[in-house]
C-alpha cells in the first residue's frame, strides 16, 4: 500500500505519497515523478503499478493538489529545491527523475543545480527550452483569467493535451483533468505561471551534463509539435529519444504500458 504523508521540503509544506518505501531494507532503484501544470499527484495513480521495480515518489508541486503556496511566483528552481528536500527526506543520495511537462522544467533545474544527485533523468512530454515571448503572452493572458475570477474557462483546453483521435476514449480522464482545473487554487496556478514565464534556457545544461537523459515525445502533441521534438532530437546527441506514435501531451495515459516500457529500458539501460 502506498504512504501518503505532509512533509516540509524546500520551506513548503508539501503532500506526498510513496510506492514501495515500506520496506527498511530495499535497494530497488528510486524514482521521482513530477506532475504538470493544472495536475497533482494523483494523476500518475494507473501508471506507477506498471513501475512496480522501483520505488516510486510522488509529490503536489506547491501551487496545486493540496501543498503549500507562498508569495508571489513559484519559480521552477524553487520547485527543484522542493524535490530535493523530499530526496533528503527519503533520505535518497542518488535517483532518476521525470517531469511531465511542466514538472520536466522543473526536472531540468534540477539537473542544473543537483546534478550529481541524478541516476537519469526523464523528460515527458517537455523540453529545456525557455518560453517564447508568444508563450508568454499565452500565460499571462491565462494569469488575467485566473484574477478575474474566470478560471473554470481553462477547463476547455485540457483535450488539447490528448491526441484527436484518443479524445473520446479518455473522456472519463478529462473530465478528472477539468475537474482538477477548477479545484486547483488560483494563486497557486498564478504562481506557477509566472515561475514558467521566468524559467532559463537549460539546452547547454543538457548538452554538457554527464547524467544519463531520455526525451519522451508524442508524435501527435499539439503543445510540442513533433518538428520542434525532431530538431531537440537534433541538436541534444548526447540524449536519447522515444517517441509514441499515438499519444498527443499525455503518454502516460494514452499509451501507459509503452511509456513505462521505455522508462524502465532506460532505467535498466543506466543501474
């Protein structure tokens, strides 16, 4: 059975769960996953029994689920100190970490401060680019919503994030990711938006990082479109790259044994 628990990591009170920590004597390999933005961790619920090699961690990036939100932005390199006061609670000196969209910007400050912590570490469905000054308007007209008390609007893109062709068979968990949206509370959402707005361009951290890095990438991902996928590809030789070829933003959901089976390729690729 999985342990949920608060615990204070990085100066936030932050809820998290564990798989597999149970045992006093266990030397699987340790994984940490971090959710995207609008998320929590419950998202990963179905896919962290196809890891089941591991033990796995999971936390509410402060702003969303139910952990603590402090002043005025949460930047992604805070957010990276959050996830290494969890592995020193875990007492964890070395392990893989994946981020899922926005938790992979998060993953990628990680590596830039942290790097001699990592076993590998995973991208899913993100990339270490810095936002685009559109991408910024994009999120500070979303910061507008949110204030003007109109947050429930952002519920309508949460489809954009699965593959046209898989929309009507997750239904059910679109419906989980809007309702999540709504519930989410809004300073936490603004105070994420404005850490993503802030985030530094990361490519040359990964370029010259020794650490073991694996892209995960959705061919049919309307928010990292797969020519913008190919030219990472391109430009990262050091990484290795997987693509699902029926997934859009969501692998973990639209294609889940896939995903894990490159994940735990990876992982056994790099012990």
């Amino acid at each position: 059975m999985p342990i949920e628990k608060f615990i204070r990591a990085g100066g936030f009170a932050t809820r998290i769960k564990l798989y597999g920590f149970e045992e006093t004597e266990n030397d699987r390999p340790a994984l940490v996953m971090l959710h995207g933005y609008m998320e929590s961790l419950d998202v990963w619920e179905e896919f962290i029994p196809l890891l089941r090699e591991y033990r796995v961690a999971v936390m509410d990036i402060p702003g969303h689920g139910i952990s603590e939100v402090k002043g005025d932005v949460h930047t992604m390199g805070a957010m990276a100190d959050v996830a290494a006061g969890m592995a020193d609670t875990l007492r964890l000196e070395k392990f893989y970490l994946a981020g899922h969209s926005m938790g992979g910007y998060i993953a990628a400050e990680f590596l830039s401060r942290y790097p001699g912590r990592l076993s590998g570490i995973i991208m899913f469905h993100s990339t270490p680019n810095p936002d685009t000054e559109e991408k910024k308007a994009h999120r500070l007209r979303e910061i507008e919503i949110i204030e003007s008390g109109k947050k429930d609007l952002l519920a309508g893109s949460v489809e954009k994030g699965f593959a046209a062709a898989n929309r009507k068979k997750f239904s059910d968990f679109i419906e989980d990711l809007k309702e999540l949206v709504v519930l989410t509370e809004d300073r936490g959402a603004v105070n994420l938006l404005r850490g993503m707005t802030l985030r530094s361009d990361r490519n040359e951290t990964f370029r010259e990082s020794g650490v073991p890095q694996l892209f995960i990438m959705g061919r049919h991902d309307e928010h990292i479109p797969l020519e913008v996928s190919k030219k990472l590809e391109e430009t990262h030789p050091q990484a290795r790259f997987a693509y699902l070829d029926a997934s859009g933003h969501m692998g973990y959901v639209e294609e889940p044994e896939r995903s894990a089976e490159i994940i735990n390729g990876f992982i056994k690729e790099t012990l």
